[in-house]
C-alpha cells in the first residue's frame, strides 16, 4: 500500500466518524485534530495542512452534513474530494508540440532518479506510439551517458551523445537536429545533475531552456526525501519554471509528505510517479485515485 502509516492514520481517525449516527461539531472537530497529526507526521507542509483542515472543517461542520442520515460518510467523502483537489484534481497529462520533434527537459537533483526516469519516460512514450530520442546532456556525472545508454539499449530507443568535452548547451541542439534527421517525434533532454543546486546549475539549464525552447521542462525529486523534495520544486520553479514533476520512488514512501504538498507549494502538478526501479515502473499520477488508495 502507499503511505502505509499516513493511511493507516487517517483510516483509523475517519472510521471513529462512520461508526456514529449523528454527529456532533466536537465529533468533527476530534476527527480533524486526528487527520491534522496524522498529515503533519506525515511530513506534510504545515501550511498546506492548515488549509487542507479549515476546508475540511469548513464543509463538514454545516447543517448539510450533520443532519444527513449518514454524516460519517459524508465527512469521509468531503476528506476525499479535498485531498484530491490538493493533489491536482485532475490527471495532468503531457503536452505535445504542434511541430514535432517535442522536446522535453529533465532536471532535478543528482540521485533523484533522472537518468532512469528519462528511459522510464522514453518507454512510456513509445508505447503510446511515439518515436523518442534521449539526449545525453549530463556531462559531469562520469557514469550518466554510459548510463543512459544502458537503459536505452534495454528499451531500444536510441541515445544521442557527444561525450563530456561539449557543453551541454550544443550537446542538446545537436541532438534535436539528429532527431530532425531521423524522424524522432520525441527528445528527451538528460541534464546535469548536482548535490545542491547552484547558480552553474541553474544557469546552464536555463542556457539550454533559451536555446531549445523545450514544450515541457519536467522535475525530478526523489518523494522519499519529504519536505526537501517540495523545496527543491520550489526553487527550481521560481528560477527555471517547470511544467510539471516526476516524483520518483514513491514505492518506498512510506509517508507521502511530498506528494501531498508539491501540487500545492508551486502550483505545478504531478504528472508521473516512480513506482520502482523498473523501467516500466512509471505511472502517470492520479490525483483521485491516489486520494482513494490513500483512504482505503
Ligand atoms: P540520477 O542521478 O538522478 O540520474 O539518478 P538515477 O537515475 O541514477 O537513479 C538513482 C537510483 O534511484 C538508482 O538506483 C535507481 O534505480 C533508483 N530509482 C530511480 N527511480 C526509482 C523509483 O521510482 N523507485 C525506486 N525504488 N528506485 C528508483
């Protein structure tokens, strides 16, 4: 299950509500002290929980539901539709160019799961039809194009690189003409990946985001760094701006601290999931049906 101790907790706080007829304002108000503690041991930004809670308590706390035939329910419904509107609402899919090929960015911090993540995302897409070309653009990291090339030998897509002595600024323009050449309607940018982030960090990526002018630049944080992943979104939008993120790792997220709160931080949603190490382990990101696995 994901965030086993998060739904664990939250399951139990809400079922207390369904076993009671009519509910009382303290009953309620119990319920949301309980979801409040389970969320914030979630790592949960605490601004976050503290509109997620007066939403909740707002809608549930009225005439409507205390004197429906099954309040307990419908605090429980309320809980749901609030956490999936938390997340996003809706499933917020890619985006492609009108003239291909689409070229799609991907950033993030070294040991996110960027190099996987680019194949993940190069195999998803070729299931969908498309023809991808992953760029090699991560010239520091001594083993990421061999990487790179690995993975995409076990996918067969193609990989295009010109070795570490090129700045990835041409890296990543020779490689959208390559594609031009070969009719890859896809390229998928590997970029550099460093400990923190840096001002050489962000500089080069926004180098290559003038000169490629990708349709989408996609972040990728590791989930099971809670709240650090959510701050790096953060400045990673403000300095970048991204269009989405990738969460990896959600397999071994036992809280859900990030997933709950990037959505809400930046603005910008969740479009895939790391489910494993896998490359076929990337799913697209549901917000509803995350709140419902989340609630049993
Ligand atoms: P990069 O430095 O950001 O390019 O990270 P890598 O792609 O090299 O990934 C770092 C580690 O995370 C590798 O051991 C990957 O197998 C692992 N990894 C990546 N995504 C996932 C995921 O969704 N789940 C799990 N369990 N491991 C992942």
């Amino acid at each position: 299950m994901v965030f086993e101790g998060l739904a664990d907790k939250l399951q139990g706080a809400l079922k207390k509500l369904k076993s009671k007829g009519k509910l009382t304002e303290k009953d309620v108000k119990e319920a949301m002290r309980e979801v409040k503690l389970a969320l914030l041991e979630a790592d949960v930004n605490f601004k976050v929980v503290k509109d997620f809670i007066n939403k909740v308590k707002e809608r549930a706390i009225g005439a409507e539901v205390m004197e429906s035939l099954t309040p307990g329910q419908h605090v429980i419904k309320i809980v749901n539709e609030e956490l999936t509107a938390l997340m996003g609402t809706t499933q917020s899919k890619l985006t492609f160019s009108s003239k291909p090929p689409t070229v799609y960015m991907l950033v993030g911090l070294q040991g996110a799961g960027k190099t996987t993540t680019g194949g993940k995302l190069g195999g998803y897409l070729k299931t969908m039809g498309k023809r991808p070309l992953l760029v090699a653009g991560d010239i520091y990291r001594p083993a990421a194009i061999k990487q790179l090339q690995v993975v995409g030998k076990q996918l067969d897509i193609p990989v295009f690189s010109m070795g570490d002595k090129i700045s990835p600024v041409n890296i990543a323009k020779a490689g959208i003409e390559h594609a031009n050449q070969h009719s890859n309607d896809v390229v998928i940018i590997d970029t550099a990946g460093r400990l923190h982030i840096d001002e050489n960090l962000m500089d080069e990526l926004e180098d290559i985001k003038k000169t490629v002018n990708p349709q989408e630049i996609l972040l990728v944080v590791d989930a099971m760094t809670g709240q650090d992943a959510v701050n790096v979104a953060e400045r990673f939008n403000e300095k970048l701006g991204i269009d989405g993120v990738i969460l990896t790792k959600l397999d071994g997220d036992t809280r859900g601290g990030a997933a709950l709160s990037v959505r809400a931080v930046t603005q910008k949603p969740i479009k895939f999931v790391g489910m494993g190490e896998k490359l076929s382990e990337l799913e697209a990101f549901h917000p509803d049906r995350m709140a419902s696995r989340i609630l049993g």
